[in-house]
C-alpha cells in the first residue's frame, strides 16, 4: 500500500461559492465542481460558471476529492477545466503520463475508504494524505476498456417550431402555451392489463418510467389522449410531467396539456422542465387541481434550448473521452 500522498500532489480548491459568481453555458463556461456525491455522471459539477479574471481553472485531467459534507471522500477525474467549492481537494497525478483507467481506479479506491470519516465530525481535510491506495495495479484496470460515446444514436428531437410572441424573460399563464383536459380519471384496478402492442399506456400520478404505470385496453366510450402532449399529475406528486410519445389514457388527477402551436419533442420536453420549476409550490397538502391553468411560465424557451436542440440534431459525432 501506497500512501495517497506519493501518488498525487494534493492541493486544496479554490474556495469560491457558486451563489456569487456568474452562471455560463458548458460550453463557454468553466466546470464548477462541489461536495456533490453519487455515480450520475456529473463528477460532483454543480453547473458552469463564467471565468474568473485572474485566476486560472484547474486542468482537465486531475481529481476532485470532497472533504467534508455528507459525501465525504466523493472522488472524480475531472473531464474539463474547472473551478472548486470550500472543502473540495484536488489531486495533480505524480505521473504525467498516468492513464485514465488508473486514475478512475484510484478515484475508486479513495471513495472506498469514506467510512473511516464522518460529516461534521472527522472530515479527511487533514489526513487526505495519508489514505492508504493500492500500490499495484490490478491486471483487469489495465484491460478495462472505455467506450467512446457518440450521438449517433441519438432520437431526433427537433428544434424550436413554437410560434412564441414573447421572450423568455416575461412569465405568461401556461394556457398561453397549452389547451388543458383534465384526463380520464380511470381505475386501472378496473380495467384490463395487456401486452404491448395491444391496449395503450395507463398513466398515472407516477414520478417514474413517465408515469406509466401499465398498459391496458381502452374502455368503451373513451377516447384516449393524443401522442405529442404533456401528463401532469395535479395531486399526490404535484407537477410530475411527462412527454407522452404515444396515445394513452389517464388514472385520477392527471391532466393533458395540448400544444396551441406546433412543437417539437424537444421543445415539449423543455416545457415539462419548466413546469416542474415550480413544484416546490406545491405538496401532498397543497394540490394543482385548481390552480393548474393560473400557472406562470416563461413566455417562450430560453435562446439556448434552440442552441442545444441544434447541437443534438447533428448525429454521429464522437464525443470527446473523460479526461483526454
């Protein structure tokens, strides 16, 4: 065993808080990089924030280590150039020509000793040095192999096709945007459950696999929503929203939001986000049944979800891989 210290140099972030600087696009923006834990594929990025004059981000490449917080010892490589939060530290390789598939290893190794350290109470700021790492590399690291990622395979999602008056900066009544139905109000308990490709969706108030929670026959005299609209649960999740790719039908407190103007699936997609901004006014208590319609929106999407469904409309590009 190696002590973390003779593999890497460790140096502390750079202190800043996200809350006072400037938020950027990716792709003009320096990776900001916090106490954030969990393998989603986000290495502890926060977001994007414009550069700091003067100060020079760290380089892609290296390892971010969370100090203290609930996800103590949150190791990462880090894809781009970026910044730090308080308590984040950041690990230069000794070896220049280190691979990637040994730094995600040692990032590895360093996560699995977050139970020697607790939040608040013995946090690694000091003693980060001295883990202890593997001396040797295991053959199967070597013979690990990273796929390279490419939009090839990429849906088409389409680009802004709404007729928008407005701008973003200005907030409207959502039935500025959408025709609301209230859905079906069905008893999946009641209806019969099929296979797919018979019957249709069942959506529900679910805030997973898009709220479909099975799929079943359509009943006599119902007649089920159309593809290419919104599903909003109005109570138990509040806001949960999905775009509904085919036609289904709806159990209790689900609403239907029909695009006045023609969208693309993308764009329907940015306005279930912009829906679901506002949860955070709602709860098991406090429902949408009523006040769904009075709900404030963006008057149009923001310029870059345009710049960003343009971006993904242009398949079979390679990604570039982590750390290169």
């Amino acid at each position: 065993m190696k002590a973390l210290s003779e593999l890497f140099v460790v140096a502390y972030g750079n202190k800043l808080d996200m809350n006072k600087m400037t938020p950027a696009m990716p792709g003009t923006g320096v990776a900001f990089v916090g106490r954030i834990g969990g393998l989603n594929g986000k290495a502890g990025v926060a977001g994007c924030v414009r550069p700091v004059p003067g100060l020079e981000p760290f380089p892609s490449g290296w390892l971010t280590v969370a100090l203290g917080g609930s996800r103590l010892l949150s190791s990462y490589v880090q894809q781009r150039p970026f910044y730090t939060a308080q308590n984040v530290a950041v690990l230069e390789p000794r070896d220049p020509g280190m691979p990637l598939v040994h730094k995600l290893y040692y990032a590895m190794c360093i996560r699995a000793n977050a139970f020697r350290y607790s939040a608040f109470g013995r946090e690694a700021n000091r003693t980060l040095g001295a883990v202890l790492l593997p001396s040797e590399i295991p053959q199967w690291v070597d013979e690990a192999e990273i796929p390279a990622l490419s939009l090839s395979g990429t849906a088409d999602l389409g680009t802004v096709m709404g007729q928008y008056p407005g701008s973003s900066d200005e907030m409207v009544p959502i039935t500025d945007h959408f025709d609301i139905e209230y859905g079906h109000g069905l008893s999946m308990s009641t209806l019969t459950t099929v296979s797919a490709p018979e019957g249709v969706n069942f959506v529900s108030r679910k805030t997973r696999d898009n709220g479909v929670a099975g799929r079943v026959l359509v009943p006599d005299g119902v007649t089920p929503a159309p593809a290419g609209t919104l599903s909003v649960a109005l109570s138990a999740t509040p806001l949960a929203t999905f775009f509904q790719s085919e036609p289904y039908v709806t159990g209790y407190h689900v609403a239907i939001l029909r695009p006045k103007t023609q969208m693309s699936i993308g764009e329907l997609l940015w306005w279930k986000m912009a829906v679901e901004a506002n949860k955070y006014r709602y709860s098991y208590g406090r429902q949408a049944n009523r006040t769904l319609s009075s709900l404030l929106v963006p008057a149009a999407p923001a310029a870059c979800v345009a710049e960003v469904l343009r971006e993904l409309s242009v398949g079979g590009r390679e990604i570039e891989a982590i750390g290169a």
